[in-house]
C-alpha cells in the first residue's frame, strides 16, 4: 500500500486518549497532572471532560485513521474540534489524520494545541516533528524530536527524525549519532539505513553508499530516492552502463506511483471500487514491489470484505494463507512517516 498505510499511532494514540479507552494508570496520572498544572497556572482555558458518547466518537475517530479514512474521521470529530477550545483527544487524533493527508499546516497547529493542553501526547507526537519538517521548519521539527526524547530516549523515530533534521542542515558528525541511535534502538530500520546511506554519499564515502543503497533497495525495491542517488553513486564510481540502468529504473517506479497516487487520491475523495484496489496491487506487483502489494491487497479487502475480485487475487498471491495485515518487514520500513519524512518535497505517490 502507501503513505496511506494504516496509522499505528492511531492505535498507540487510542491507549492514551483517556482512561475509559485503556490509558495506563502512569499516562493517566502524567495527564491529570499536566491537566491540572495547566488548569492552576491558567494556561487553558476549562476543558469539559468528553461524555461516554463522545468518547465513543473520539474512539470511533481514531480507528477511521487507523483504516486510512481520514476523511470520515474529519466528518466523526466536526463537533468536538468546533468547540472553543476543542477536546485535546480529538484535536491529537485530528492532527494526525491531517499529516497523513499532508495538510502539513493544519497537522502543525492541531498537534501543538493538544500536546500544549495534554503533554502525556508528547510521547506519540513524531508526527508533528515530521510535519515541521516538510514545512522546511527545522528548528520546530529539531525542537519537536528533542522533547519526545526528553520523554523517552528510547524513541527510535524522534532519533531518526533528528539525524534527518541534522543531515539536511549539514550537520553530519550530530546526523551520524542520531541514526546510528535510531539503529541501535530499531536493528534494521530501513528508513534510517537508508539516511545513512545518504551520509554516507555526503561524506564522499562512495562505495560503501553504493553498498548501503543497494541494502535499501534489496528491502524496498521501490525506494524512489535511493534508486535516483544510487544512480548518481555509481555515474560517480565510473560505472555508467549501471548508472544508465539505474536511471531507467527510477522512471517506471516513478510511472507507477503517480499511476498509484492518482488511484489513492480518487479513493479519498470516495470513488472507492474494488477494481481500483486490484489495479494498485497490480501496479505495485509490476514494479516488483511485493510487500506493497500485500498491503495494498489487505486495504482493499478491509474495505471490501470477501469481494470476489480481491479474493481471486488473494487466492494467487498466497493460495493457502491469509494476507497479512502487515507484510513481513514492513512494520516499520514501509509505514509510520513513509514518504513524508523523506523531503520537504511532496512524493508523487504514497509510500
């Protein structure tokens, strides 16, 4: 699937919204602490508590993100986020949905507003250090990655976000200690190898990058960045005929996920069709990209369960198991800031 893969903040944001939805007696206490701290010192103004109904809406919010339907959790939280001042838990949830669609700006202002009222969500905020990011706001991306490591250093993505943060602003020696933080927390996590790799180019260090993006690559075929330095790697070592290829390459995938990103954007906008699910898994399977495939195939029957035509495929990707929800590997290679926490550039299509 994409960049709109399913939100497992969302899950992780739904234990720490409230009590009633299983927050730990820690984060609770950590948040009424916070509440009330804030509530003496007039730093907010009054939050009524939610009603079991309403958090009930805000529950139901959170799993229309964690299904990739943003916008039927922006319909679900219209009422509580037109409040004055909206409930923390619906703008956190909020925010998220509006960094997956990449409304960069409105991620940014409803994310700080819940953390500024509820600070147990620091902890689950990469999403508002990667939202800065691709504003091309550095210092609020920096800032944002160092207070969720504040709060937990064993944070692997707000080590990487600031060893994205560093690398981009040339700070190589800071960018190598974070990723290889980032690594040490998370073996193998393809978005931070990939970030070295980069460095790696950056130093001049060019056959050990041209060793590291191929890594990449054997993991995430259709890594569109990594095929385009790859080429630039190897046009630098002499090696122009795979240079060439390289080039060739990075066009088809590119071919194929703005053919993707076309698809994702008219299933947002609710043209949703089985056949447009079964197009994006044959897309992602014609680039070579299996594991995308896979989860573009469990999206498309999550959504349409038992549909003869997602079946059929289903039946010849994996004639005698069950699709996964997740592909092997793909846990955090693929999902969490795919894509968005690349470039201050959009992709042309979700990763």
């Amino acid at each position: 699937m994409s960049r709109l893969v399913a939100m497992r903040r969302a899950v992780v944001l739904l234990g720490c919204l409230a009590l009633p939805l299983g927050c730990s007696d820690e984060a609770t206490q950590v948040s009424r602490a916070a509440d009330a701290h804030a509530s003496a010192d007039g730093q907010r103004a009054a939050e009524a508590p939610l009603t079991k109904e309403e958090m009930g809406v805000v529950q139901m919010a959170a799993r229309s993100v964690q299904a990739e339907r943003f916008e039927d959790a922006a319909r679900l939280l219209a009422p509580l986020l037109a409040r004055t001042p909206p409930p923390a838990d619906a703008q956190f949830i909020a925010g998220s949905a509006a960094y997956e669609l990449g409304d960069y700006a409105e991620a940014v202002t409803r994310l700080t507003d819940a953390i500024a009222r509820k600070p147990v969500f620091v902890r689950d905020s990469s999403a508002l250090g990667f939202a800065h990011f691709k504003l091309g706001n550095f210092a609020g991306a920096r800032e944002s990655f160092e207070r969720i490591v504040g709060a937990n250093d064993g944070a692997y993505k707000a080590h990487y976000g600031l060893g994205l943060v560093a690398l981009s602003e040339g700070r190589l020696p800071e960018a190598r200690a974070h990723l290889e933080r980032s690594l040490a927390l998370k073996p193998g996590y393809l978005k931070a190898r990939f970030q070295m790799a980069r460095l790696l180019q950056e130093e001049g260090r060019l056959q050990e990058a041209a060793d590291a993006l191929q890594a990449v690559l054997a993991d995430w075929p259709t890594h569109e960045e990594a095929l385009y330095r790859l080429s630039q790697v190897m046009l630098a070592l002499g090696r122009e005929d795979e240079a060439a290829a390289l080039v060739e390459r990075h066009a088809q995938v590119y071919k194929a996920r703005e053919a993707i990103g076309s698809l994702v954007q008219r299933i947002r906008s609710g043209d949703d069709q089985p056949a447009m699910h079964a197009e994006i898994v044959r897309l992602w399977l014609e680039v070579g990209d299996d594991e995308e495939a896979l989860r573009a195939l469990a999206d498309g029957l999550r959504r349409f369960p038992d549909d003869p035509l997602l079946e059929s495929i289903r039946a010849s990707l994996h004639p005698s198991e069950d699709v996964p929800d997740t592909p092997p590997g793909a846990s955090d290679a693929h999902v969490a800031e795919p894509a968005h926490d690349a470039e201050p550039a959009p992709d042309a299509a979700p990763r």
